[in-house]
C-alpha cells in the first residue's frame, strides 16, 4: 500500500497493443456486475479521464465510442484501474439504465448451466427505443 | 429470461478471434472484485468448462496456462458467462490465495487518484514464495 504517486499518469502504465488499443472491463461501483468489455485508445482512455463519461474505441465502426451517445445510456466514471501488467483497464461506473444493446443491464447474460445455455437476465429496456430504427 | 436451451453449448456462443482467443475476465463469485482478465483459446475454455479449472492460453508462453499450475493459486470456476457479441467471457470464480503475480488479491491494485497513481491493494503472498526462483 502506498500513497498516491505525483505526477504519475495512470495512461503511462497502459501496454497498447499492436493495433493500439486496451481491453476495457465496465463494473457497476456498488453491486459489483460487470456489465461488459470493450475497448479503448489512448484518445479514449484520455477522454474518459477527463471527462468522467466513458469513452471506447469501436472497432467495428473505427473511431471513438462515447457511451450512450445514441442510446442515451451512459456510464459515468467512478474509478479507473490498470491491470499488473497493463494490457487491461477496469472501470468503475455507474451505468445509466443499460450496458447491453439488448437492453439488458449487463453483456453478459447467457451462463453454462445444466448442460446448455441459459438467458439469466432479462430485458428491462426496449432496444427499439434506445436505438430508433437502428433497433 | 428462459430456461436452459438444451443441446447448446456455450462454447458454441463464442466468437473467437483472428489468432483463435476470446478474452476472459475473472470474478470472484462472492465479493464481486474482478481480480485479471487474460485470454482462452477453444481448448482452454474446454479444458474450464470440463474440470471445473479454470484455464487459461498464455499468449507469452504459447500453451495452456492452467491457472496455479506453479503457484498453487487456483481458480475454481461456479459459472462461466458469455457476452451479447461472443467476444468475451465472465469466469466467475472462487480464487485460493491470490489472482495477481505480484501477490495482491487482483491484478487490478493501480487506480488513478487525485491526479496520480495509487496503489490501492497490498501484497498478501511474497511472490517469491508463490513462484520460487521465479520471483
């Protein structure tokens, strides 16, 4: 345990990969659900800190993601983390409605169980109405 | 929500990337720290789901990296989760002793605060016991 190191940046200890980007894990800061894993460059990373709202990388779009700038589902930044080894960040937010575009609260809804594969959460948002004709 | 979806694998569900790997973070399934995230091929995530240990594929060492294998510090897998788009696996776990190789219970121990860095977990395994000549 140690206090906090000055003039450190926590942007100094992220490894970016080859295409330039950092795995990004979103935790809600008070009941623990990560809610889902995305990705971030450095102009994300920067954003996030600076702004307090998330931002990602899209990868399938190629530029900047900012949380729930369609749908209105933002998370916003209570805490950031860098992993021992850098290649990985975890946020701590608090996420506004929904993390999934299925409008359910997390990503990661479908668990191994008894063999198969079960839904554990349900939709508790329309994605119709979070998306528009983009449903 | 819906039951289990008999004959589905979750395996089936995973969208595994250009060089065969789906990212994986781990919880442990009580306190809800996430404590690494690190990457499985289709073997490891067999291997998981088949023991009921969780392992993981080494990108530095290009092998199955059966997590405590050396340290003694096992993952026992309570539930394994996939997210909306298949690139991400949850591992929720009961960790022994520590996740971190550096001996701190996640590897998320670095946060940024007040401007700086700040170490906000303490070492509770001197690595070198964990690891031997390894450090």
């Amino acid at each position: 345990m140690s206090g906090v190191t000055a003039g450190a940046s926590l942007l100094d200890l992220v490894n970016f990969d080859a295409n330039g980007l950092v795995a990004a894990v979103a935790q809600q800061h008070d009941t623990g659900d990560v809610l889902m894993l995305a990705w971030m460059n450095r102009a994300a990373l920067e954003e996030t800190l600076a702004t307090g709202r998330v931002c990602y990388y899209s990868r399938s779009r190629g530029k900047l993601w900012r949380k729930g700038e369609t749908s209105g589902q933002v998370q916003h930044l209570k805490e950031l983390r860098v992993d021992c080894d850098g290649d990985a960040v975890l946020a701590l937010v608090d996420q506004t409605g929904v993390a999934c575009h299925t409008g359910r609260r997390s990503c990661f809804y479908r668990a191994a169980r008894d063999g198969g594969v079960e839904t554990i959460l349900q939709v508790e948002a329309d994605p119709e109405s979070l998306y528009g004709s983009k449903g």
